[in-house]
C-alpha cells in the first residue's frame, strides 16, 4: 500500500479512464475534477449522456493499457453488496494488468485525512469524510460521504464504508466487506473477509466475528 499521491493546486492536469458510468461513476468524476484529473475515456456498456468522453468496450480499453504502459484509471462501479464488491474488485485488479496499469486515489477536498494514515491505490475518499492517525486504509476502498474511520483502524481491500457510518478506534474490518449507512463499530472490533454490516446497526467488540456473517444488532447475527 502506498501513501496518498493526489495532486494540488498548480499542478498539471492528468488524464484517467473511468470504468463504469453509473451513478457512483458520477462521484468519483467529479471528484477527480476537481483534484486535477480529466476523463478521457470511459468503459460502460451503457451510453453515459452526462460524459462528453468516448465511450469504450473492455476489449478497446484493455488493448489501449497492454499498448500505453502507465495508464491511470478509476473504477467508477459502486457496491452495495458482498458480491458486487467482491466483482468490483477483480475489476480493478484486471486492469491493473500486473502494475502496467495507475489507480490513483481520489479524495475529496472536503475530506479530512491524516498525514500519518495510509490509503491505498484506487481508493475513493469522500466529501465530509474523516480517517484518522495511523489508519490504514487499503486498496480499491470507498469511503462514503461523511464516514468517519478513527485511529488505528485498517481497512481491507475493496471494501465499502457507507455514508455516516462511524468506525472506532482500533477496528480491523476485512476485504470486500460492506460497511452500511450510519453503522456504529465499537473500539476493537475485528470484522472478517466478506461481511455485510447492516445499516443503523451497532456493533461491539464482543461480537467479533470468525466467519462471513451478516450483522443486523449489536446482539444479533444471521450466517
């Protein structure tokens, strides 16, 4: 994982391809606008009408990143799900395409992120989003609109923390996992691999989990 490479005031405007054109897509280009990123291209089966950008297929994008080495792209793909982050995430590790390919990170300049916190490649950092000292977040992450992640906390891979979710100090939450809207996670809770957290829930330190679960209380858990 790489510390924030993100570009200020003054510097050159870079070009990415966006991958996928949806609603989420909508986010992320607006924030990679105004961070000093342009839209050249993007990859959707679907014509986008709010790009002016060519439209691409997959296999016109990935002769163009075997061709041009370097190429920055963004998945634009949301999830709300397990599965759909778990797709969400092969998709940004196939046109990484062995590391010929760049994912920068996005965040927002309304975001507030700590110089002593690490965000991975490819991650999406939110308007009113807050990471905290010494959190570790991973790659292909989204951090939604006013999520909050505390100190110390590591974030896995690919996974999705929704908007106001509030995760507390000390919290390990593993790849793909979906993190719902307005979710509390106590000091210390460890959640595994390709869990679902529901939102509005809360969850304490002595639910930690050993197994892929769905949370729907503090008290309560379906497998």
């Amino acid at each position: 994982m790489k510390k924030m490479n993100i570009l200020f005031e003054g510097s050159e405007r870079q070009n990415i391809v966006l991958i996928g054109a949806g609603g989420h897509a909508k986010v992320a280009a607006e924030i990679a606008s105004m961070i000093g990123f342009d839209i050249t291209s993007y990859v959707d089966d679907n014509k986008a009408l709010w790009l002016d950008s060519p439209q691409w297929t997959d296999e016109v994008a990935q002769q163009h990143f075997r061709t041009i080495k370097g190429t920055q792209y963004f998945i634009g793909l949301g999830g709300q799900t397990v599965s759909s982050l778990q797709k969400r995430y092969q998709l940004f590790l196939k046109y990484a395409d062995g590391n010929t390919s760049i994912s920068p990170i996005l965040i927002h300049p309304r975001a507030v992120v700590s110089e002593s916190s690490r965000v991975g490649m490819g991650s999406l950092i939110c308007a009113g989003a807050i990471v905290q000292p010494m959190a570790e977040i991973g790659n292909c992450v989204i951090l939604n609109t006013g999520s909050i992640i505390e100190h110390d906390c590591r974030i896995g891979d690919g996974t999705h923390i929704a908007p106001g979710a509030i995760i507390l100090g000390n919290v390990t939450i593993g790849k793909h996992c979906m993190i719902g809207s307005g979710a509390i996670l106590l000091p210390g809770v460890n959640i595994p691999n390709d869990t679902l957290i529901k939102a509005n829930s809360l969850t304490k330190a002595a639910a930690t989990l050993t197994a892929p679960t769905e949370i729907t209380t503090s008290t309560t858990r379906t497998i």
